[in-house]
C-alpha cells in the first residue's frame, strides 16, 4: 500500500489519481469472503455458483486496479507520468500476492498440515 501512495507524490504531481487504485484494492477481497460465509452459512446447490460468481467479480477488480493506471498514462494525453504508474502496478502485484497468500492459507483444510507425520 505504501507504494501506492508514493505514485501519488511522484515528482510534483498535483493530480493524485494513482490513488483511486485504492479503492479496488480494499474492496477486492469483499466478494470471495461474503461467497465464503454464504457457503459456509447455507448448504445449497448452488453454492458452486455463488463461489463462481464472486471469484468473476474478484478478477474484474483486480484487472480493473491495474487497467486503470495504464489508461491515466496513456502517452496521448497522460494524465499521471509513467513513473507513478510503475509504482502504482508494482504496488499492484505487492497487494495482490499478498491477498492470494492470505486466502491460500486461511481456507485450506486441516488435514494439509501433517508434514508426513
């Protein structure tokens, strides 16, 4: 996160647009854990569905944070200078890794952790 807002003090910018990408940042991880609790709360067929469905959402803010630094500095008319959306990806990549850890690991089953024993 902290590479995200450092796009938006990058070399005298006056327009902090990179700091819209925050916004999808904290709500990406909302539609898998409200998916998550329906399953887990209501056993239905179309729990499969559901999972499907949030994981579609999930992606379109995840494409969505990286698009839109790409489109801001568009060489045609940029709005933020490539510097700031380096920054803003890479900050990207940090955040997202770091999610895609964190659920990996909390939604495993127990029975993972034997370590052969």
């Amino acid at each position: 996160m902290e590479i995200v807002v450092l796009a938006t003090t990058e070399r005298n910018n006056k327009i902090f647009q990179t700091i819209l990408v925050v916004r999808f940042i904290v709500i990406s991880p909302l539609p898998t854990i409200i998916a998550r609790r329906q399953i887990n709360a209501y056993s239905s067929v179309f729990n499969r569905s559901c999972m499907d469905f949030a994981i579609f959402l999930t992606m379109g803010i995840v494409v969505s944070s990286f698009a839109l630094p790409i489109i801001l500095a568009r060489p045609s008319s940029p709005v933020i200078d490539l510097e700031a959306c380096y920054l803003t990806l890479a900050g990207n990549i940090v955040i997202y890794v770091t999610y895609l850890g964190f659920f990996l690991t909390l939604f495993q089953d127990d029975g993972s952790y034997t370590w052969g024993i």
